[in-house]
C-alpha cells in the first residue's frame, strides 16, 4: 500500500464522517434479507432454527428474495463490522439473532436508516430497529412438568447458559411445574456461560449426572448433553432450540423448538409491501413460534397426556405459566392467588422463586 | 535436502511471501472443494477490504483490528527472542480492560480530562500485574512459565464474567450482564481520534511500541540482552545479564502492552465489559509474532495481513456464502505453510543425488 492510496483511503474516511449517514446502496429489486448466527448452523439448536427460518424465506419468495448470513459472529466489536458489512452490501432487512448483539445492531441502524433491523431477545428499539423473542418459558413449564414425574433419584440437572432474564425464566417455570408434579424435586443448575460449547456442555452434563440427575435440562445449544445422557444411561433429555431428533425416543423424550419460520416470512412480507414498523414482538405456544417436539413412548401415556393438556391449557391462554400463589426465593410474596405475573417483570426477572436451593451468580 | 551453513537471510524475508502465496493456492484448492470460484473467494478475501467498493469502511476496520494484535505480539516477541513464553496474553488483556474499565466506571457520571489517561495506566498495571505472576512463580519456585500464564486466562475470564454479572454490572441494564457503554461515557471513550478513520488511541500505541521494540532490539544494551540470552544462554550469563530479571522485565513488558490492548479495546471498540468480551486477540497475537518474524516492523505488517484474513473473511463468509469454519481453515493454513516454508531458511534442497564418499 502506497502513501497515496492510504491518503486517498483517509479522504474518503474524512468525506464520510462529513456525511455521519452512510446510503444503503440500492443494487436490483430483489428484497435482499441479512442474518448474523451467534453459532454454527451445524450446532443442531438455536441457530440451526433460525437458519431453517432463513432457508424457508427462500422457499416462500423464491426469486424476489436473496438471503445472505454469517455464522459465528463474537459479540461486540465484531459484530458492528459483520452487521455494517451486510448494510453496505445493500441488505434491506438484518436479524441479528443473539441477545448480545444488541448495542451493536442500535449503532448500526442509526448509521442505516432505510435499512430495517430486527434484533432477537433484546430490548432496545429505535424506528427502523424491531425486538422479537419467544416466550419460551412455556415450554419449559412442560418440559418442568415431565422432568417433576419422571425422575426417580428427585434431582433434576439444568444446564445454565448466561444469567439473563430470559435464562432465570426458564429456571423457574421449569422449577414450579416441576414441583407440582412432584413435591421432593429438587434441581441442581449449573452455569456453562455459553450458548454453544459441545466440550463445556458435555462437563456440565456428566457433572450433574454425577450428582445424581436422571433428568437433565439445558439451555444450552449443542446436543453434547444428550450424547453424555446416553452414555450414562437411564438419563432423560429434553432437545433446546431445534428437535434434537437424532436422539429419540430416549434419552430424548421431548423438545421445545424455536419456529422462526411464519415471523421471519410475514417480516419479510412487510418490507417487501412497504408496510414494516418497528414493534417488540414476544410470542408463545399459541401463535406458534415456540412448539413442544414430540414426546415419546419413553414417557408414561398417563404424563404424556398430562403434559398435552398443559401444553393446549398455555396455547389457549387459559392458564399461564407464572400463575399465583407463588413467592419469592427469599420468602416474599410475589403473586397472590390466582394472580399472573406481567411482562414486565417477567422481561427482567433476577430472581428465583421459592424452593430453589441455589443463588444467581452475581 | 541439506543444512545450510547459516540460515538464509534472503529466505528469512521471501519465505513469509512464499507462505502466503502458498495459502493462496492451498486455500484456492479448498474453496474450489466447496464449490465457490477460488479466483473471486480469493480475490475476495485480499481484495475487497482493501480496493473494493466499500474500502472506505473496512480500510479504518483493518486498524481497529489489526492495533490490538500488533500491540499485545510486540510484547510476545520481546520474551520470545529471550526464551521466555508467555502464553497468557489473553489473560493479561482481559486483566487490562477490566482495571481501565473498572477506573473509568468508578469516576462515572463525572465528566473530567484526567479519567481517561488514568484508564490508561490503570490498564497497563493491570496486564503488568497479571503477567508477573508467572513470572515471580517461576523466580521463586521455578515454576513453568507457559503453563501458568497459560492457566491464568481461565482465571482471567471467569473474573470477567464475575465482573460482567456483578460489581460492573450496567445498574441502569435491567438485570442484564454487562457493564455501562463506555461509547457513551465521553470522558472514558476511546473515541477515533479523526472520526470514522479507525485511528484510535490504541492504534497510536502500537505504533509507538513498534518503533520503541526497534529501537530497543536494536540500540539499548537490553535489546542486546534479550537476542543474546536467545541465542546463547550460557553466553549471555558470562556477559553479565542477570536471566531472572530479564524473565521478569518480558514477561513484565508483555503483560502491559496486552493489558494496553484490552484497556483500548473495552474503551473503544467493544465498548462495555460483557462476558464474551475476549475474543481470542492474545492468542492470535503469538501466530503475528512468528508471522512477523519476531521483528517490529514485520509484526507490524503481519498484523495488518491477519486483520485483512478477518475482514476479508468475514465478506466472503457474507458475499460468497462461505462457512466459517473454512474461514478459520485458511487462517491456519497460513501459520502451518508458514511453518513449513521456514525450513527453506535453515535447509537447501539438492537436485542432484549427494555424492556416495568412502
């Protein structure tokens, strides 16, 4: 590189930070449609849905979409590069699909205006910036169900990614259906602090197996857990994310998986039609962005449709998951009877409830 | 294949171009496997982020990336020419941007020229002090030094996550983990120093430690110490240099400068202390070290090669739909080719069969 062509480099830098908002280019009239993966597709979890979200946009448009993503993007600095690359190259709609790509994706849709963003788990808007997430907690109320009737030694194993909100949530909706099911339950956790680590998962799952789980949760993205599960033997597991088929019917008894199809297609409509808007959008069971994989003939019929029945109960809204009474960890009233808990406390949550006999790192 | 008398000083400077030449070609072979067109992913890789049609957003990128890999491989080499292997400079820059961090989020909300300069050194103590660990253990009890600096990252990042989840925690962040956004914290920002240009305080520091290394290596009796005690130990030892102490002055040295980067980096770049804050700058920093051949100036341009394979990589990986992990491929190949070619330094090949003697 010559001093020139760095001088011209720096000009053009100068001219830039005169102009603060760079223009999207406009390439054809394709609707060209970004997406940032936190792993690998191959993980066979979290980003592995979101993929089959993006491969079915193509499926659906055919011709009038072009999808391009990037798989295993770090969070922070790394990803303002990775997100600002995919607006420069004229994409009109980005998902960022991690939690921890959320200063990242603001920076860059305020830099994008006419670019749309849509920013998955997180909490901050802007007018070209949507959040979307799924209420996956309600899956785990099933799954917590299950777990309750089917272990035997009364331990149940949870794999912890991050000690978020979102993560707490799945603790504890687990935890109180669980106990419903079975009162001498107890639940030991472990926090892997990753989404996506086959090596740590597989640690945090014999180390639980170890201390006595027969059951074994995760909120972690591999299928490391299941592969452990079933070389200890008489270990059951439910798949996170995606369906984690390949282990049925045991130790893999049943699965929440994400359905990001039927969003990431009416979203893509939207920006095609001119209508999009920025919104936070925090769907469930019903409207079928989290749906319940298979349970297998591993479980009773009895629980099975036990679990069923919850699983219509939450989709019709009917009965909701964090439903009073219920206290807080420390002793504290939470919920009253009959009461449910809202949003906003759920979005935010930072404690466990009663019977938890563990703490939340600090 | 035979020894040469003394290693090749023409190979010892064609011997990188060869390698990278080499990787072309390897990682051509395996774009073609995966059915892209090797010339375009190629020319992609080395091409776009320099000339292309946006050069003007990733040239400024390949300083933002480039800056903490040749500060942190500046340090490495230094202990490197001396024999002293410090593996731990990813946990010397975690270290680094949690006590820069930490100073900056004490003084927060208030607005003051000197909190940002304090960072600083806070930062360079911070790495400093990380790295003398291995090297007081190994003083006093002759422990190895590559295996704990090593272990001290695994140290280093579970403090970081107990940072990022406790006492920085971001009051303001609704129970999520992370600390304040130090972009958004003027006093504390290592903002770009010419808006938009990439050229921020850490850029300015490594290129201050590239020339400070040459001068060092090159003018000051240290320098002098460090290539001999390399080179000749027992040598070194009857010239007067005390071994202990110039463990401890490397591995003192290389500590800061990574303490340097990670303090930048969190003040920069990343912006706020989160739990995935390290994304592996220490160890890529001892591959720049070896691609550099140990010398200033060539760390410098093995850094900005490195940075090029990210950001360059990263597009195809986009544009081209190329996995990641190809990516990461083609990365090794080059330290590996790179490995590989060195062998020209130290040995010639001979065409001719060698000569059967009594």
């Amino acid at each position: 590189m010559t001093l020139k062509t760095i001088l011209t480099g720096a000009t053009v830098a100068l001219g830039l930070a005169a102009g603060a908002v760079i223009p999207a280019q406009a390439q054809d009239d394709k609707t060209k449609v970004g997406f940032i993966y936190v792993g690998p597709i191959g993980d066979g979890g979290w980003t592995y849905e979101h993929n089959e979200g993006r491969l079915a946009v193509e499926e659906h448009f055919g011709d009038q979409v072009e999808t391009v993503y990037q798989e295993s993007v770090p969070e922070g600095a790394d990803a303002t590069r990775a997100i600002t690359q995919m607006a420069l190259n004229g994409a009109d709609l980005i998902f960022t699909t991690s939690f921890g790509y959320m200063d990242a994706t603001l920076a860059v849709a305020e830099k994008f205006p006419d670019v749309k963003f849509e920013h998955a788990t997180g909490y901050k808007t802007a007018p070209n910036l949507s959040t979307y997430s799924a209420r996956f907690y309600e899956g785990r109320a099933i799954q917590g169900h299950i777990a309750g009737k089917m272990t035997e030694s009364n331990i149940v194993g949870y794999i912890a990614s991050y000690p978020i909100p979102e993560v707490i949530r799945g603790i504890n909706a687990a935890f109180i259906h669980a106990r419903k099911a079975n009162p001498e339950v107890e639940f030991k956790i472990i926090w892997a602090y990753t989404w996506f680590d086959p090596a740590k998962e597989a640690d945090a799952a014999t180390a639980l197996i170890e201390q006595g789980a027969d059951v074994i949760l995760q909120h972690t993205d591999s299928t490391a857990p299941q592969a452990a599960a079933e070389k200890a033997g008489g270990v059951v597991t439910f798949g996170q994310a995606s369906d984690m088929a390949e282990y049925k019917p045991f130790p893999r008894v049943s699965s929440i998986i994400d359905d990001w199809k039927p969003y990431y297609i009416a979203r893509t409509q939207a920006v095609i039609d001119g209508t999009w808007e920025s919104h936070q959008v925090w769907d469930g069971i019903g409207p079928g962005m989290v749906a319940i994989g298979e349970i297998t003939d591993a479980v009773p019929a009895e629980v099975k449709q036990e679990a069923l029945a919850l699983k219509d109960a939450i989709a019709s809204g009917e009965y909701h998951p964090f439903t009073g009474p219920l206290k807080k960890q420390d002793g504290s009233d939470w919920l009253a009877e009959g009461e449910t808990a809202d949003d906003g406390t759920l979005l935010g949550m930072d404690f466990y409830v009663e019977g938890l006999d563990a703490d939340i790192p600090q | 294949m035979e020894k040469r008398p003394q290693p090749s000083r023409r190979w010892l400077y064609l011997s990188p171009l060869l390698a990278v030449v080499v990787t072309m070609l390897a990682g051509g072979a395996l774009f073609a496997a995966l059915g892209k067109n090797p010339v375009e992913a190629i020319a992609t890789i080395f091409w776009e982020p320099l000339f292309g049609e946006f050069a003007f957003y990733y040239r400024p990128q390949l300083l933002v990336k480039g800056a903490p890999l040749v500060l942190i491989a500046i340090g490495l080499s230094l202990g490197f020419r001396a024999g002293v292997w410090n593996i731990g400079a990813e946990g010397q820059y975690i270290i680094g941007a949690l006590a820069g961090a930490g100073v900056g989020l004490a003084f927060f909300p208030l607005d003051a020229w000197f909190i940002f300069p304090l960072m600083v050194i806070a930062g360079a103590l911070g790495g400093l002090a990380w790295g003398m660990i291995p090297g007081l253990l190994k003083l006093r009890f002759g422990t190895n030094e590559i295996l704990v600096s090593l272990m001290l990252v695994y140290v280093a990042e579970k403090l970081l996550a107990a940072m990022a989840l406790g006492p920085m925690k971001n009051p303001e962040g609704m129970g999520f983990p992370g600390s304040r956004n130090l972009q958004q914290y003027p006093s504390a920002h290592n903002a770009d120093l010419i808006a938009d240009t990439g050229m921020h305080w850490g850029v300015v520091a490594a290129l201050i430690a590239v020339i400070f290394a040459y001068i060092l290596l090159g003018r000051h009796v240290l320098g002098y110490q460090i290539r001999l005690t390399g080179q000749a130990p027992r040598a070194a030892r009857f010239a007067g240099v005390n071994p202990a102490r110039l463990a401890l002055f490397c591995l003192g040295i290389s500590g800061a400068l990574a303490g340097l980067a990670g303090m930048f980096e969190v003040s920069g770049p990343a912006g706020q202390v989160s739990i995935d804050f390290n994304v592996g700058y220490g160890f890529t920093a001892i591959i720049v070290a070896f691609l550099g051949r140990l010398h200033p100036f060539g760390i410098a341009l093995a850094g900005l090669l490195m940075a090029l394979t990210y950001i360059g990589g990263e597009i195809a990986q986009s544009n081209l739909g190329l996995p990641s992990a190809a990516i990461q491929m083609f990365q090794g190949m080059l330290l590996f080719f790179l490995l590989a070619v060195d062998l020209l330094t130290n040995y010639r090949l001979r065409l001719t069969p060698r000569p059967e003697t009594a």
